[in-house]
C-alpha cells in the first residue's frame, strides 16, 4: 500500500533545512571571484563544465542520489541535465525531460501566477477584501483591517495557525478537495495583515481555493489550460496521474533509505503540489524572464510579469522578503545583483529555483536526497557568473544605551519553540542567543546588524516607534517581541528547575493557578500535558468534537482531539481519556515520540535502561531518555538509566521535558 509522508514533517523540515544552510555554511569550489567576469552563463559548454565541476566534487558526488540542474538566459537553455539516479536500487538515471520530479514549494508561484492571470481578466482586485471572493467562507477576523490578496501573495496575512499536526498513517485517511480542505481548516486573522512575514502554507491552499471560485474550473484543470498548455510543460501537473508516477524519481532519506511516495493532500494542492521535470521547469523560468511570454505564447502581460517581480515586502531594504510569490533567500550569495527566487523541500526532495530578471537569467535545481547542495550550488553559480571584489564592510557605533532598546526577548511567529534573547554585553556590544548558539552582532546602520558569519539581523519598529519584530537566523518568519514574563511565585532563581520553567513559560505554554504559583512538585495530569505539548509546538488546535465522552468540559479539549487526529494519543478505552489522571512518565513518553514521528520522522533508537517499563511504552522511553528530554531527576548509574517510567510525572519534571524538546526541535 501506498504511504504518505507527514505534510507537517515537510512543512518543518522545509524551515529547518533552509535555517541548517545558513548556520552552516558549506566550502565551495568557486568561493574566489574570478579574475575576468563572466557577466552571466553565455555558452552552453562551458556552462555543463561548471556544472559538471561542481556534481564531481567528492564530497557531493559520494553523497548524491540524483539530481536536475537547469539553466535559462535570453529565451535560451544553456543547460538541462541529469546526475546520478531517480531510483539508486533500479540504477535508473535521471533524465532531465522525462524523470518526474515533486516541486513541493515552488508550487506556489505557479498558483500565484494563475491569480495575476485574474486580475487581468478584472475577476479579482489585489487591493480589494478577500472576503469578497469566498462565497461561502466568512473570515474570522479579529482586527479592524481588511485581508488582501496583496497580503496571501507576500506571506504578511496574519493568520494564527497555518499548519496542523497531522497523523503519520496518511494512508489510511481519504484525500479530500481544495473546497473541503479550506473549509475546515481556515485560520483566524489575529495580526494586522501586512505587519509582518510569516512563511504560509494556507495562505496558497487559500489562492488556489479563490483561484477555483472565480474561474468556475477545477485548480488543476485551470493550470493545465492556462499555464501548462500554453508553454507546452506536458508533463507537469498538480495531480499525479499513472502515466507521470512511471517516471517519478523515487526520495532518499540523508542515509539513503527510499522514501513511500509523497500524496498531497488535499488532491489538488496549490502550495505544494506540482510534478514537472527539467525541461518543464525551463519552458516556465523563459516564460517568466521574458515578461510573461515565450516563443509566441503569453501566459502575463509584461506589466503583470514585472509587478510580479518586484519586492513587495521586506524586513528591512537589504533584506528583502517576498515578490509575490517569489521569495529572495541566500541574501549573502547575490553579489549585489537583483534575485528572486522559491525553495521547495518535502522528505527525500529539495529543490530551488532563482530568476535574475535584469538579466533574463534563471536556474533550477532538484535533489532527490535530503542530504543536497542547493546553497553551495547557487553560492558558486553566483560567485563563478557574477563575482565581486571583496569590500570591507563599515560599521557604526552606537552607545549601550542606545543599544537598549533591542534588548529583549522575541518569538518566532511560526515556529513556536524558536525563542531569540537580545542582550546588552558588559562590552557594550549586541547579543543575540537563540536555542542553537550565541552571537556577538555589529550595527550596519540604526535597524540593521551583522554576525561575524556574515548573517544579517533586521529589526522592524511598530507603529510607536518601539521595536516590535526582529528577523535572524529562520529565512521564513520574522519574531515578536514579546513582554517579559512575570515569573511564578513559588519558583526562585535558585530553584533547579527554575530554568526550565521560566523558558518554557516564555514560549506562552505554562500556566499557573490564580495566585500565579506553578506548584512544581505537584503531578501534571494528562490532559495538562496534552495542551503544554500542542502549544510548545505552535500547531493548531482541533475544531473537531472530542473523541472521549469525559474530556468535553476539559480546558485543554481541543488540543487533546488534535493529538487524536494525529493518532500520537490513545485513551484508557475508546470514550475515555481520563484528563484529570496524573500522566506516568511513560504515558508522557508515548505521546512525545508519536508526535516526533509526525513532526520529525522520528525513528527508534537503542538505550541501556533499567527499571520497570512496560512493553508498549519501551520505543518511546529509549527515545526520550536518547535525545535527553529529562531534568536533573534522571541519573545514569554504571551506564544504566532509569527514567522512573511508572512514576507520575510532575509539572517541574514535564517543563524540562518540554524544554529540552523544544531544543530538541532544533537540533534534530
């Protein structure tokens, strides 16, 4: 039977991945600019050199599965070609016009393409409410602006949640259509829309579900004539058909496991979708670069293809966010030329294409391998085609006190965990710490700072003229200044738990009974710890009714029915969870690792424990005990641990476990 990948674990592996690139850099064959430039790939073969200089390196070419690299200028394709395997066990090569390849989230400027195609038929106002467009949806809008297409279009709508929790049996749930999927599980507005950039998925379901209303046509059915056909793409679509999933490359995990074939759902998926190949992926970058047409077929007028083109959000002016519907990310590798660009990332498949519109030129590159190469290749595609002298860069200074008013702690508005700390130093200098590592920043100019690695951290002041957001180290979302928490009553600084609970509580997940006491050696129930977990990790709550008959007047019933739907919680019998029950610490165990498995692909680990455990919980104890997600209560003896697995798991002991997990996420 065929499986379906966690859509979550995708969703967060994508913010992941492109965040690793960053915080890791890899070394590059063509780091030093050339002594002549290029001025851009002109000739085919010495393009394929470049090309096949890079694919050769050892420590790319023992890693790769298989991969399509592509390159357009000027109407021209200078390079479409295939490396290694679209199937390693099968030995079946790539081949760049026919091997199929899953887009993932370069499916989303194919759908925002198709909505400028309705605004110049005048079906649809950029400036005009959405509200307007959604027929049989009203929006729940908690502020006093309205949402626009402009705001889906650049990733600013202000939505609360834009992805849920969602259960690793994919399988064994029926696929549904645009309608159904929008319909049940269309967010709140909660932040003024056009305020502030956060990476979303809904945002593009919610296109590509307008996209249909207007247009009176199936999603795909309307790609298909209006965008596919007309650039002759004859083997992309946004539905996998028999004939496309013949040649569909088969994904690797980084140890070269196969991946079960990725099923979208909903069936036709406007953010993450699409297969298409090489050679399609070219006929779209010309049409693109071209201002709207290629080789006599026009899918934009040329006004439309450059509003398309041009930044419409940005952080800061050196660090730009969104066209519409393309993105600018890698900013350090654009060697002062304009570029935009769409990442796509789903298990076993990354991929990343970049348009430099000034140039008519474009790129594309897929692996099948969750252990690919897209930053190094677009570093050296840009330092080999457009290098620039190295320049010094100058910085100002300004006084501690005037450095204050950064200070402060900021959350991630889409990964919840992700919590970044500015710090004054004793040095007068500029900290930022988030849960990975610590850096020293230097100013470049009153909104804007740069690591020693050269990463740029931008704030963004409110209305007030206070700082309210800042964007570092997550290329999808910006961060919330967030009010300082006020701490339990019955917690100290010296407390040694104390460091557990005061970051968790900063993550808004820990709550206290009305005197604000945490009661730390109290147990934690089950149902506590189901609503701290679904809130640590920044999901969405079920809008669904509660699968057990005692949890209905829970406060945590929504979050306990989204831990269901996700099949990483179980009750005491099909009607009852006990929600009031102290929660042992291997019940709390169990639902952790079946979150991971969603959230992370999670797999089993081996740990030498000791102590009672019973059989169905073991997997989920070594996983625990493994990846440390335990407080100072847990002591190792002779190479033995014993995790206490029957014992209740109090709320001290449930905040490191929380903590640690959020670290966790990162490290993973």
């Amino acid at each position: 039977m065929v499986k379906q990948q966690s859509r979550k674990y995708s969703i967060f592996m994508f913010v992941v991945i492109l965040t690793i690139t960053i915080l890791f850099p890899t070394p590059s064959i063509y780091s030093s600019p050339v002594k002549e430039p290029l001025l851009g790939p002109t000739d085919s073969k010495e393009v394929e050199d470049f090309a096949d200089q890079f694919f050769n390196q050892s420590h790319i070419k023992n890693q790769l599965a298989g991969a399509v690299f592509v390159i357009v200028r000027d109407g021209r394709i200078l390079l479409n070609k295939g490396y290694g395997y679209s199937d390693v066990e099968k030995k079946i090569a790539v081949n760049p016009n026919h091997t199929i390849f899953p887009l993932a989230s370069i499916s989303k400027v194919f759908t925002s393409t198709g909505i400028m195609q309705l605004v110049e038929q005048g079906k649809l106002d950029l400036d005009e409410d959405i509200q307007t467009y959604l027929k049989d949806i009203t929006l729940n809008n908690k502020t006093t602006d309205k949402l626009t297409m402009k705001h889906l279009l650049t990733n600013t709508a202000g939505f609360d949640f834009t992805d849920k929790l969602e259960s690793i049996h994919h399988h064994s749930i029926p696929r549904i259509s645009l309608d159904k999927y929008v319909k049940e599980n269309m967010p709140s507005i909660v932040r003024k829309p056009g305020e502030a950039f956060r990476y979303d998925n809904f945002g593009f379901s919610l296109q590509g579900y307008i996209l249909e209303k207007l247009s009176g046509k199936s999603f795909n059915q309307y790609m298909t004539e209006n965008i596919f056909t007309p650039l002759k793409m004859e083997n992309s679509s946004f539905l996998l058909t028999p004939q496309l999933k013949a040649n569909l490359a088969t994904g690797y995990t980084s140890s070269n496991q196969p991946f079960p074939v990725f099923l979208s759902n909903p069936i036709e998926q406007p953010e993450g979708g699409m297969v298409s190949t090489g050679h399609d992926m070219a006929q779209f970058m010309m049409a693109h670069l071209n201002k709207g047409s290629f080789d006599g077929r026009t899918i934009l007028k040329q006004g439309t293809a450059q509003n398309m083109h041009t930044i419409h959000y940005s952080v800061h002016p050196k660090v730009p966010n969104m066209a519409y519907g393309f993105e600018t990310y890698y900013h350090s590798s654009h060697n002062n030329q304009f570029v935009i660009g769409k990442g796509g990332d789903i298990p076993g498949f990354h991929s990343w294409m970049w348009l430099l519109p000034e140039h008519k030129v474009g790129g594309f590159i897929i692996f099948n391998k969750d252990k690919e190469f897209r930053e190094e290749l677009f570093k050296a595609f840009m330092n080999h085609y457009y290098p620039i002298p190295k320049k010094e860069q100058t910085y100002m200074t300004s006084s501690p006190q005037q450095l204050k008013r950064f200070e402060g702690t900021y959350r991630d508005l889409r990964i919840n965990p992700w919590i970044t700390k500015i710090t004054v130093t004793s040095q007068g200098q500029l900290l930022a710490e988030d849960p990975m590592e610590k850096n020293i920043l230097r100013q470049v100019d009153p909104l804007l700072f740069k690591d020693e690695k050269g990463t740029f951290l931008a704030f963004k002041e409110s209305a007030d003229g206070s700082i309210g957001y800042l964007q570092y180290r997550n290329m999808v979302s910006m961060a919330q200044k967030i009010s300082p928490s006020k701490h339990f009553t019955d917690v100290p600084q010296s407390h040694p738990y104390a460091a557990y609970i005061n970051g968790v509580q900063d993550l808004g997940v820990l709550r206290g009974d009305s005197n604000h006491a945490f009661r730390p050696l109290a147990p934690i129930t089950r149902a506590e710890f189901a609503g701290d977990l679904v809130r640590l990790i920044g999901v969405r709550a079920s809008t669904n009714p509660v699968s057990f008959i005692d949890s209905k007047k829970s406060p945590y019933v929504k979050e306990i029915q989204a831990l269901v739907e996700a099949d990483a919680l179980k009750g005491t019998s099909p009607t009852k969870f006990e929600p009031n029950r102290p929660i042992t610490r291997q019940e709390a165990a169990v639902i952790v690792f079946e979150v991971s498995k969603s959230l992370l692909n999670a797999q089993p680990v081996k740990v030498n424990l000791k102590g009672a455990i019973d059989p169905w919980a073991t997997q989920a104890v070594q996983y625990v005990v493994f990846h440390g997600l335990y407080g100072p209560e847990v002591i190792s003896s002779k190479g033995l641990i014993d995790y206490k697995a029957k014992e209740p798991l109090l709320r001290q002991e449930a905040a490191a476990f929380l903590y640690n997990y959020a670290r966790h996420i990162f490290k993973k």
